[in-house]
C-alpha cells in the first residue's frame, strides 16, 4: 500500500499478486547483502510454519507484537503524538510556497506530529550525496532544515519522508544498475514521469544510496524518524542483482508468471519479503547509530491483501501508518475502520496512524483535487472511532484549492478538546474476524478479492449493520493470549491454515471461545495445498464428500419452522418462510446427529422459460448451517453465505449472519445500540473512561462515495454491559457538548443519545 498509488484502493491487494513480472538481464555486478540459498531456504521454511515465525528475522526492534493490555515500550517521540499532518512537498514547491502559512496551519490545528518531504527523488535540501537530484528550484535554501527547525518550535514529533523508486538519466548512466529491469530485459522508464528511471527496490540503489541519504538526513537534522514511500518495489525486477541473488537465495530462476502454483513465483514471494525486511532493518540500524531512539516508519505493511507480513513489519516499527486515503470505486466509510482494526491485531498497543488524505482517491490520479469535507470527515470520524490517530495527508505545499482546510482544522480542534478520552487503550469487543494473509497469497492468489477478501467484507458489513463492535484477528496469532478477550471468532473462508493453527483454534473452542466459520475454511494447509478434508472436520462435526456445486442460480434456504418454533435462528425472519440461497457450496456429510438445524436447502431449479421456474424439490433435509455446541459454540455455513452477502446485501443473510453471531457468542452483548440508521459502534475502556463512538454512515452515498452532506438519526438507545469492576459516575456527549441521564441496574448502564448528525461520542467517566 502506497500513499500515492492504491492508498485508497478499494480493499484490493496492491503489490500482492498484480506484481508485475518482467524480463531479464545480462550484466553483472556487484551483490549487496544477499541471502545464500540454506539461509533463505531456512528462513522460508520457517516462515511458513506460524510458531516459527518470529525467529525468522534478526532480534525485534520493538519486542514481539504486545499483547493486549501488555504495554511496550515505544519511544516517547512515537507514543505522544495525537494529530499527524503531512506534507508531501513537489519540486517546485521552493520557489513559491509560503513555509509560514504551513507552520501555522499546524499550530491551529494543534497537530502534534509532521512529516515532510526530505530526499530521495528530490532533495529538498542541500545534499552532498552524489544522484541526490536537488529541487530545481532549491537555490540557496535548506527548506527541509527551515521547516524542522519551525516545527521543533512548535513542540511537534517530527518524520523526513523519503520516496526512492524513481531516478535520473544521470544516476542511470553513472550506475546502470540501480535500475529496474522488465521482462525483456529493458531498464523501465517511469509510467508517469518518463523523463525518469523506475529504481530497483532489492539492489545497491535502495541497500546503498538510499541508507546513504536516510544516513544525511538523520545526522543533518536529527529527526525522530523516517517515513519512507513506495519503498518496496514494483514487482519482478530482472536487473543483474535480482537474477544473481534469487538465484544464489532459492536456485532458481526469476518467474515468468504471476501465479502462486509457480514454484520460482512463490520463493520469489517469500525472498522479496526477506529482502524488504533485511532493507528495513539496513536502514534503521543505520540512523540508530546517528539517533538511537530514532526508527523506520515504512508505509504499508498491516492489512489483510498486503504482500508483506504483517507481523514482520509490525515489530519492526514504533507506530504504524495506515495508509488509506479514501474512498475509490465502491466502498463504505469503515474501510478505513478496517484497515485500524487489521493493524491493531498486529501492533497490539503501540499507535496506529490513519492516514487520510483531502482529495479524490480514483485511477485517474487527481492528486491536487480536493473532496467534500464531509466526505473527509466521515474518513476521519471512523479511523478516530476505530482506534487511529488521525493524520492528513496534502501533496503540494502550494494550495491549489484552499476548501479543505477549515474541515480538516475543525476535526484536529475537536479532537485536540477530547484528546483524554481518545486514547483508546482496548477494545471492549467480544467478537473477532480473522483474517489471513497465507491464504489471500496462496489460495486466494490471483482472486484474492474474489475468494478470500469478499467473504471478510460481508462479515465487516454484517457486523456494523448489527452494531456488534467487534475486531479482527490475525492468524499467526491464534494463541491464547492473543484471544483472550475474545468470546467468537468468525473464520470467513479462511482457507488455508496449518495442523498448528487448526490446533489453536480447537483450544480456543475447548477454553469455551465460539467459532463461526463459512465455505472452504481448514479445507487447504498453510501453503495453500488442498486436503482431502477439513482440517477442522471435527470442529465442524461435518466431512468433505469431495463435491462442490456453484455457481447456484435459483436456489434457496427453508426456515425448519415446524421443528424448530422458537429458534434465535429467526428472530427477524418470522414471516419468511425460505429466503436466497448463496452461490457456491461444498457437499458435506454429518459425522453425528445435529440437535437443530435450522436451515435446509432447496436445491437450484430453472430459472427460464418463466413456466417452468417452480421448485422441483420442495424440501431436503441438507443443512445449510451445522450447529454444535462443544465446550464453545461452533457453526460452519458450507457455503458462501459472507460473500453472497457483500456483493448481493440481501437482509435475510444480514439476519441469519447476526443471529448466528448472538447464538455463538452467548452471553449479555457488552452494548445494544437500538435507534434508526447505519451506524459504525466501537467500545473503547481507557484509564478513566469508557468510551463509545456512533458514527453516523446513513447516507445515501454510504456504499459509493464522496459523501455530500450529513444527515440526521433520531434518538438512539444505549444499553452497556460494563465489567462488574467499572463504576460509572457520569456521562456527557463530547459533539452535543452535555451531561445526560444514565439508568444503573447492577451492571448495566443504560442511557439516550437524542439525534446523531456525523458522529456522537459518549464519555462515561469511571
Ligand atoms: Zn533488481
């Protein structure tokens, strides 16, 4: 993910398997710092095994991700900050931008970290490294050095952002082969600025020039970090050190194809993973040995379709920024809730960073427009509400469009005001979705959006429309500590996963965790490999026949009514006496009598000529949904009822997907939020607060942006199910600015916020 290019691309895999594959080189160089074949081979089998993980890489920077509620130690520079601002200079910036005005801006907004531009593509500031293109139009001036100095007044944090993947003529004839290679074996020019070079992201440009300048920067300015853009190259590269150093890394050759079931594809997968992290960790000793408590911040990293590890990337790092702009195409206002929630899962407690940005995110690649402020305020609201600290994103120091400013300084005040109950120290959730990037990369592959991340995105829908809070799990991270606060987690196709993990999740369910798990899930190991069988067979109490049916037109659900009167698995459907079925589904046989099966199918029948569209079979007795209840609580659709949900939306799935939720979670939900409206619910127990965020989705631009306007919910009733150590003494609406009227009995807390315009954050004082 890159703030530039798929910053705001809608939930799909960037880097990941669209990586481009080129072709090959004949030179011969120099190699730096490469793998030899056993380690790499060491390391990538242990990369594939999820216990092993964690000792793939060098020591940790910043210990092992936290467990929740176990604080680490991250540097006071990276802890503090609540308000981030970037600003992304372009070349002729110097001559013209009023360095004054910015410094300004930030002290208004009360914005307590920066980042700005500082080298890499262009220098602004006079650099003694030879290739480090300075600003055209720098002169005399040290415009970096002028705007740290004004920030560092100012009491800010202060970042350098470096962006290397593109160069000059003059470096390219200097070094040839600082530049990347395509498939024919051709230096590649840059698609959108064709006077420049595409660098090499795995070779001597980024291991050597560019350590040099992160080097300049940090001992020049003695800043707290470095943020570095497009940093992680743009797919297969075929210059003379890629070829001599996966080849010497895995013995093979540089892959042709993009597909996964390619071996050469995988080992490179995995080798460039390994020498992004070795850069990462290159980098960052180098500025430690200038500023030891200094590190890098790499943008990218934690989401669910992201072809680096998560976890490798996130121990790495003090803070992370989640880069994710906005909206593009079809997407809903809690992607960037999302994308908080993915990253917490690996961060733990240190601070995750939502970076937005101010105007239109498409493929046409307007970067100097600016959006609505209520569509950047809706972006901001949710990654508040979800945990992020805010940070705007503006390319360009010269304004070509001032309308963003007053909303952007609107947000920042309010949440400068609020800043004591924003910490947001830990989640009150009860429900997790896992997510799992081994399958996206290796089961997913070319149509990970399609197998893999669809059926997340309609759990995602599924549980804000029902106003359950809920986070999301990695699934390298299914041990026990890691689950703790959890009472279900819902597997949404996951695919692929370990003996090992498979395991984890048996003992959640024996320590009497739920588990809710749709189509293929445990059906492929950790490399994507098909078994015979669930792995999870026993879980599920159901057995793979080795049959799949799909697509399904036609077909339907029958509500067992007759047997079943008073099911929880009806509750809103009462008068239905069957609803649609989803698409694609495997044939599976009970291992034991279910003691309720709610659902049955009704197989597909014509759908043309219109005469014959009736049902030829009106009842089997095929469950649609298997129920035990073991230690824990246990459900598994075999079919894609997540993923039929995102892209159709019916609200008779919404039902049945809820009401499987509250059976699998039994127990008092920690808040029901009852009122009208699409509304995004998030529970956070800070220090002296509980705090409660309902952000305001409905809108008729709430599935395709950029919002317009606000529009108001009316009264909206709040019940709270607080741990029996929690006593609230008040509670006052931090927009409607007021004390309100709470109702105690024993635990439960409840109260009435009265209309809801964009947000309302409830504060109850503890
Ligand atoms: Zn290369």
């Amino acid at each position: 993910m890159r703030e530039s290019a798929r910053g705001a691309d809608s939930g799909v895999a960037p880097g990941l398997l669209g990586a481009l594959v080129n072709g090959s080189s004949s030179i011969t160089r120099m190699r730096p710092i490469a793998l030899t074949r056993r380690e790499f081979l060491h390391t990538a089998a242990a990369a594939s095994s999820g216990a092993a993980l964690a000792h793939t890489m060098p020591t940790s920077l910043w210990g092992q991700v936290a467990v929740a509620g176990v604080p680490e130690v991250v540097p006071g520079w990276a802890q503090k900050p609540m308000r981030w601002m970037q600003l992304t200079l372009v070349e002729d910036d110097p001559k013209q931008f009023d360095a004054g005005f910015w410094l300004d801006y930030f002290k208004r907004t009360r914005s307590d970290g920066v980042c700005i531009s500082g080298g890499g593509c262009v220098a602004y500031y006079p650099t003694e490294i030879p290739f480090h293109h300075r600003s055209a139009w720098l002169g005399d001036r040290d415009v970096l050095g002028e705007l740290i100095a004004g920030c560092r007044q100012l009491g800010m944090t202060v970042l350098v952002r470096t962006d290397p993947h593109a160069t000059y003529d003059d470096a390219k004839e200097a070094h040839p082969d600082w530049i990347a290679v395509d498939a024919d074996g051709k230096p590649r020019r840059h698609w959108a600025s064709p006077e420049m070079w595409v660098t090499c992201a795995y070779g001597p440009y980024n291991f050597e020039f560019m350590t040099a300048v992160h080097k300049e920067i940090v001992t020049r300015y003695r800043v707290d970090g470095l943020f570095h853009n497009r940093w992680d190259g743009n797919g297969v590269c075929y210059c003379v050190h890629c070829v001599e150093n996966f080849r010497t890394a895995s013995g093979l050759e540089l892959p042709r194809s993009a597909s996964m079931q390619d071996p050469a594809r995988r080992a490179w997968f995995l080798w460039r993973q390994q020498r992004l992290m070795q850069l990462v960790d290159v980098w960052d000793a180098t500025i430690r040995a200038v500023n030891p408590a200094a590190a890098i911040i790499p943008n990218g990293g934690g989401q669910a379709l992201n072809s680096l590890n998560a976890l490798e990337v996130s121990r790495r790092v003090p803070l992370m920024v989640a880069d994710r702009q906005g909206r593009s195409g079809l997407a809903v206002p809690w992607f960037i809730g999302k994308v908080a929630k993915e990253n917490r899962a690996v961060m733990g407690d240190k601070p995750i960073i939502g970076l937005f940005g101010v105007g239109l995110e498409e493929k046409y690649r307007w970067k100097d427009s600016v959006t609505s402020n209520a569509e950047i305020r809706i972006w901001a609201l949710e990654a508040m509400a979800n945990g992020m600290r805010p940070w705007c994103s503006k390319f360009s120091a010269t304004l070509h469009d001032e309308r963003w400013l007053k909303g952007v300084e609107e947000i920042y005040l309010w949440a400068e005001k609020n800043e004591r109950y924003l910490k947001h120290q830990q989640p009150m959730a009860r429900v997790a979705i896992v997510y799992s990037q081994q399958t996206a990369w290796y089961y997913g592959d070319e149509h990970a959006d399609a197998k893999v991340e669809n059926y997340a995105l309609g759990w995602y829908q599924a549980l804000v429309e029902s106003r359950i809070p809920f986070e999301m799990v990695h699934d390298r991270l299914l041990d026990a500590a890691h689950l703790a606060s959890y009472r279900t987690l819902i597997l949404p196709n996951t695919a692929a996963l370990s003996d090992a993990q498979c395991d984890q999740l048996r003992a959640f369910v024996l320590k009497g965790g739920s588990v809710i798990a749709t189509h293929e899930t445990s059906l492929y190991d950790e490399h994507g490999v098909q078994r015979k069988n669930f792995a999870l067979a026993d879980l599920f109490g159901v057995d793979w026949t080795g049959k799949a049916e799909g697509p399904m037109l036609n077909s339907y659900i029958r509500l067992e009514r007759e047997a079943l009167p008073h099911s929880p698995f009806f509750a809103g459907l009462e008068d239905a006496p069957r609803v649609i079925n989803g698409v694609s589904r495997l044939q599976v046989t009970p291992r034991e009598s279910f003691a309720e099966t709610p659902f049955t199918l009704i197989p597909s029948y014509p759908d043309l000529p219109m005469e014959k569209v009736y049902p030829r079979t009106e009842k089997t007795d095929i469950s649609c949904l298997y129920l035990r209840k073991a230690a824990g609580r246990v459900a598994y659709f075999p079919f894609d009822i997540d993923r039929t949900f995102w892209e159709v939306l019916s609200g008779d799935h919404l039902k049945m997907m809820r009401n499987t939720v509250l059976w699998a979670n039994d127990e008092a939900p920690v808040i029901e939020v009852d009122g009208p409206g699409l509304l995004d619910v998030t529970v956070w127990r800070n220090p002296r607060s509980i705090t409660v965020h309902l952000v305001n989705l409905t809108n008729p631009m709430a599935m395709k942006g950029p919002y317009r306007d606000f529009f108001p919910v009316g009264a909206q009733k709040l019940k709270l199910t607080l741990p029996t150590d929690v006593h609230v003494k008040q509670a006052h609406l931090l927009v409607g600015e007021k004390t309100i009227d709470i109702e105690r009995s024993g635990s439960v807390v409840a109260l009435t916020v009265p209309s809801i315009l964009d947000h309302e954050v409830v504060a109850l004082d503890v």
